[in-house]
C-alpha cells in the first residue's frame, strides 16, 4: 500500500485506492517491465521502469538484449530509425518477431511517430535521425510517462533515466585464420539518476554461443578461452 | 453435360502463374491485366490476384472462334511483359484447371461436351474440399472421374452437402454463374462541401455517411473492395490520396476513422514546413485547416473482388492488438503504407535473406519459409546490424594490396587491413574464412557466387564481409 507522504519508490505497484501525492507518475499495471534474467541485476529494480527512458549510449545488440524479455512476455516492440536491426539475432536474444512493428525511416516528423507509436506499443527503440532540441525530448519525456512505456534510446539521450554502455568486449572462437565468430563477451556498466546513481557492473555473453544472453561467469569465460586474444 | 435450362456457359479463364509464385507480391498490378482483358469482353470476374475470368460465348463469336480469342488474349497479355495461360472449357471449375494446364504460351480448349472426360483423370484433392482430398483416396477414388461415377445421390447420402457439391464439380456443373465487376459503374462516393470544410470534424461526420453508401452499392452488388482510396481535395487544388486496406472487413465507421488519421498525418507534415520551431510536433490534428478548407472527399473501392463474406483479417499467428493496430494505422497515415513493417522470419543462407518485411495490414507468405534446413548457412551467432544495402569496403594485406580470393577459394595473403566506405583503417587482429558460397547457379538472374569472411578488427568489432566478383562488401556487424 502507498499512502499520503509516502515517496513512491521505483518497483511499488500501485493499486485503485491508494493515495498519490501530486505529481506523482501512476503507472498502469506493473510498474516494471520484466527484462532477461541475465540484465536484471544490472537495472535499478530489476527491470525496465515505465515512464522511464533508457540510454545505450550507441546501437548495439545489447538494445536488442534490453527489450527481448518484456517482448518475450508478451508486450509489443516498435522499432524506429533503424533499417539495419539484425531481425534474426534479435529473435535469437529473445525478442518474439511477431510483436516488433519497423518503421525504417521515420522522416523528419520522427518525434510524432514516436508519439504516436507510444499510444500503442509499450516499448520504442529508436535511433534518433537528428539530435532532438531540449524541448522536444522534455515533449517525449512526457508522453512517456504519460502512456507508461518505455523508451530505450540507442544513442545519447540527456534527461535518460537509465544509461547503459559497452566498456569491454571481446570476441571468443575466432582466431587468424581458423575458427569463428562464437560468442561475444561484454563488460556492461549501468548508471543511473538519483536513487540508481550506483554504478553497476556486470560481464555477459551477448551474444552467447546460440545467440542468447547469459551472464559470463569465470567458467564460462574459461571454457572460450582457447583460441581467443585479447581485443582490448 | 449441361445443366438443365440450356447450354453450358462456356468460362475462358487467365491465369498469370507470376502472382501464385509470389514473384509478383503487388496485387494492383494485375490490375492492368484485368483492364487489358476488359477490352476483349467487358464482364470480367477477378477470382483473386492472377486469375480472372469471362464468359467466352459472346465474344469467342466476334472474335472468331474461342481459340482465336484466346490466342488474341495471350498476345495482348505478353506485351505486358506478363506471361500467362487461357483455358476455354464449360464452367468456371473445368477452365481453370485447363489454364493450370502446362501448355505455356498455347490456349487450352475443352470442347462443349467434353468438360466431364477432360476432369476425369485430375486427382479428387482438386476438387477444393479438404476432407473429401483425404477421404476418398482412402476409399480407393482416387480420380475425379472415379467420384463422377458414383450416383449423385449416394454421393449426398455418404459425404453430405460437401460431397454434393464436389460431385457437380466432378460432373462439370459449376455451382455459380460468373459474377463478372462492373468496370463501367462507377462505384465511388464523393461528397462536396461548400463552403469548403475548415474543420475537420465535419469532414470525419460525412465520411461515415459516404462509406455506409459504398458499402451499400457494394453490398447490393455482390462485391467487396480489397482496398479503398480515399481522395480529399482542397478549395486550393491541393489533393492528398491514400490507399487503406479494406478487404470487405472495415466497418463504415472504420473507414470514417482513416479519413481522420488521413487528415492528422497530413497536418503533421504540413507542420514540418512552416511551424516546426513553434510546434514540433502535435497529437491530434483536430485544429483549423489552412488552404482553404477541404472542397471534396471521395471514396473509391479499388480490385473489386466477389463478398465471401470474411470476417477475420488474417495477420499472421499473432492477433493485433486494438491500440497497436490504431497506433501503426496513424503512422501509416503520416508516412505511408509501406513505412510500418512487420519483421517474418524467412529461409536463407546469407543474413539479408532470412527477413521479408511486410506493411503492417498485408497478409504475405515469404517465398522461402522459414524452419527448413539451408546447408551452409551462417552459422549462429547472427549479425546484430544487417545492412540492407552491403556497404563497399577495402581489405588489404600487410603490404596494403586488395585481398583476393580464387576461383578455388584461396586467399592472396591474410586479410590485415579494414576500411568500410571511407572510415579510418582498423588492423585486423583475427579473421576466418573464406566460405564460398554458390547459390541458385541454375539460375542466371538470381544466382551468386561470393566468398565470405568474418573479421574482428582491432577496437573489438566483428563483421561480416563478402568477397563478390572482386570487390570487398561488408554485409553485417556482430556488435
């Protein structure tokens, strides 16, 4: 139960009757969309807040990773401004196909199809086409609390709620000239605003030998070690 | 074999087989063909996308004889670029199968009276009732002609009303008489506001009405629209037209809501222009319109098909969501219908292949399904970043010469240099490959012969690169 006076904390599901103080953000349903088990620890409260907007810092996989679970569990993906998404390795992490709607070139009203793609679907990844004036983003901040999805922003985004970033990657199976590409080993740090200030750190497989993600823990790691070098 | 109360209608049936292989996915263009066909007898019937139909009596006797007529046909057909197969024969049911005939380029004409012994050898599961495709082999028919033999009467007693009507098929009696479109009615509504419509309320109230009368002129004769088009034109001679999928499923109220969305996508891209520093963007577009207000808002049902009277859109195994159904539609609005895409997973070996992309709305099969076994595809992990156009790239030696692969598929020197399309050279600390791959060598128009690579460079990025006709193409990222 949240009463009066009560600061709402990320993760409190809020139910008919309980008192909000104004300006507070209701969020239907769960507060939380749920992620892969392997990125829960890396999130403040396990997951993805709706009403929030995560920043991967570039286009990678790991933005494919961050929407995969809430996508397996049944909530729908519009994917913005990126032509080139790998829809098969997204398949592979997890991401149910039959729910991702692309829109490849949003054009130069792209913050009006984000808008309007908010109303319907509970997650947008986008790639901004251009950097957005501090007014539209405070805009699209707003609809996103509004509608309660989730924004994930594969680039920059000034007001994110949530940053994520690749700080170390190497590539296991490949060598000079014999092997291949198997698995990718990933140091993912996570930061946050306010309460998730804490700096989080975690290795993952992403991708993992069959193109899931999974946490890299030391016997992993070993079992790949073989013809694999140092990426740096 | 004539049904009683006169002669047979004598059916001549096109079929263009480009549409049911799926090399040709846009059903409008069989349009042309349809009006080209028009031109040889006005009543024809569109089954579906690649095959119509007319009735050949009348002008078989203009044109002198059903196979001048078809032969005629075929001609006007293949300067269309399209190639295609006519079948004269007594009944819908008789003359498709004789257009489905391998006779490429030559008309297939089943003599008046002959329709029942042409039928007979066709195998029982043509007779479109899969239960009876699965029964009947079992009971030792396995022809066509088998099932004719069998008295009428026993074939209603065994295999009920299905079995009734497979047993006029099998006798040559068609169980519809041709239900040709009118080409020459005009079936569009089309309203006038004057003075022209400054709001846009207005113009979404007398949409409703319009749409309740196309359906009505549809519904009164027999047909249903595969798309509408909805035509709104300005008091300044502006004019913005869209198509909207139809398929005899939206309600009259549905239609009025797409004219909406079709007025709030325009007003979104009128905003980029003049006020995008004041208003970026805007949720509804229910405010005044400029240039005069609108003057006329049309509707035309466009591929006019026979009502079967379908209830459920068909969109795959998932069931769309009402509000994402609206939010895609809205985004259609703004930019077009094939701008929102839905992702199928299709058969391939190179990572570009394993995707069609569908507008959202249409219902599509990929021309290669997924789930099959491809020998020599890339193996998993696969490509994060897939570009849809390969992006030309240089790969070097350690003395800075171009990389090449033989014929045998060996490489001049290890690869040790990457540049993609202008961007900084990258050492390349590990790399595998090369791969040939040979594809669909039977086929000139289709086939390729490339020699792939997957490179890691020196900050820790993997590619994907393709060695083709001696260029270096990336074709996918792994990051």
């Amino acid at each position: 139960m949240v009463r009066w006076g009560d600061a709402v904390r990320p993760g409190d599901v809020i139910r008919p009757g309980d008192v909000i103080r104004p300006g507070d953000v209701i969020l239907p349903g769960d507060a939380v969309l749920p992620v892969l088990p392997a990125l829960r620890k890396l999130l403040p409260g396990g997951g993805l807040h709706r009403g929030s907007v995560v920043a991967t810092g570039d286009w990678g996989l790991l933005c494919l990773a961050l929407v995969a679970g809430a996508s397996a569990a049944g909530a729908w993906c519009a994917v913005i401004g990126l032509p080139y998404l790998g829809v098969v390795a997204a398949a592979d992490a997890g991401l149910d196909p039959d729910r991702v709607l692309l829109i490849a070139d949003p054009g130069p009203g792209w913050p009006q199809v984000v808008a309007s793609l908010l109303d319907g679907c509970e997650l947008v990844l986008l790639r901004p086409p251009d950097r957005p004036s501090a007014s539209v983003r405070r805009r699209l901040e707003a609809t996103v609390r509004r509608l309660g999805g989730v924004l994930v922003v594969a680039g920059d985004w000034d007001g994110a709620q949530t940053r994520l970033l690749v700080a170390d990657q190497e590539w296991a199976g490949i060598g000079a000239g014999h092997g291949r590409l198997r698995a990718r080993r990933v140091q993912v740090l996570a930061y946050g605003r306010g309460a998730a200030a804490r700096l989080r750190a975690r290795w993952l497989w992403l991708p993992g030998p069959d193109g899931s993600v999974t946490v890299a823990d030391e016997i992993g790691a070993a079992r790949f070690r073989p013809g694999t070098r140092s990426t740096g | 074999m004539t049904p009683a109360g006169g002669a047979a209608p004598r059916v001549l049936v096109v079929w263009c087989p480009a549409w049911e292989r799926g090399t040709e996915p846009d059903a409008r263009a069989f349009e042309q063909v349809v009006t080209l066909v028009e031109e040889f007898c006005p009543r024809v019937e569109v089954l579906r996308p690649g095959v119509c139909a007319i009735g050949a009596r009348g002008p078989a006797r203009y044109f002198g004889g059903e196979k001048a007529l078809a032969e005629k046909i075929i001609d006007a057909v293949a300067c269309l670029g399209v190639a295609c197969q006519v079948g004269v024969a007594d009944g819908l049911f008789a003359a498709q199968l004789a257009a489905r005939t391998p006779w490429p380029g030559r008309a297939v004409i089943v003599a008046p009276g002959a329709t029942q012994e042409f039928l007979a050898p066709h195998p029982v599961g043509l007779l479109g009732q899969p239960e009876l495709a699965d029964l009947l082999p079992r009971l030792g028919l396995q022809t066509v002609g088998e099932f004719a033999a069998l008295p009428a009467a026993e074939a209603v007693n065994r295999f009920g009303s299905a079995g009734a009507l497979a047993h006029r098929l099998a006798r040559g009696l068609d169980p519809r008489p041709l239900i040709s479109r009118p080409s020459s009615v005009d079936l569009s509504a089309s309203v006038v506001f004057d003075p022209p419509a400054e709001q846009a309320e207005p113009v979404v109230f007398a949409a409703k009405a319009l749409a309740e009368r196309m359906h009505a002129d549809l519904a009164a004769r027999g047909l249903a629209c595969v798309r509408v088009q909805i035509q709104v034109i300005c008091a300044d001679g502006q004019e913005i037209t869209r198509w909207w999928r139809h398929d005899g499923l939206l309600s009259s109220l549905a239609v009025a809501e797409r004219v909406r969305w079709q007025l709030a996508g325009w007003r979104a891209t009128e905003d980029e222009g003049g006020r995008s520093a004041t208003a970026p963007y805007r949720l509804s577009g229910d405010e005044g319109i400029q240039d005069g207000g609108i003057a006329l808002l049309r509707l035309i049902p466009d591929q006019l098909v026979r009502a079967t009277g379908r209830q459920l859109a068909l969109w795959g195994e998932t069931a769309v969501d009402d509000r994402v159904a609206r939010a895609a539609l809205r985004v259609q609005a703004m930019l077009g219908h094939g701008s929102v895409t839905r992702p199928l997973l299709a058969g391939g070996r190179g990572p570009t292949g394993q995707v069609t992309l569908v507008p959202f709305g249409d219902a599509a099969d990929p021309l290669f399904p997924a789930g099959r076994p491809w020998p020599g595809r890339l193996p998993a992990p696969a490509p994060a970043t897939v570009y849809p156009v390969p992006r030309s790239a240089r790969v070097t030696d350690e003395s800075g010469a171009s990389v090449t692969v033989t014929g045998r598929a060996l490489i001049s020197a290890p690869p040790a240099w990457l540049s993609a399309r202008g961007e900084p050279w990258l050492a390349i600390i590990s790399w595998a490959g090369p791969w040939p791959v040979t594809e669909r060598w039977w086929r000139p128009a289709s086939s390729n012969r490339q020699a792939r690579f997957q490179l890691v460079a020196e900050d820790g990025s993997a590619w994907l690169a393709v060695v083709q006709d001696g260029q270096w193409l990336i074709e996918a990222s792994y990051d």
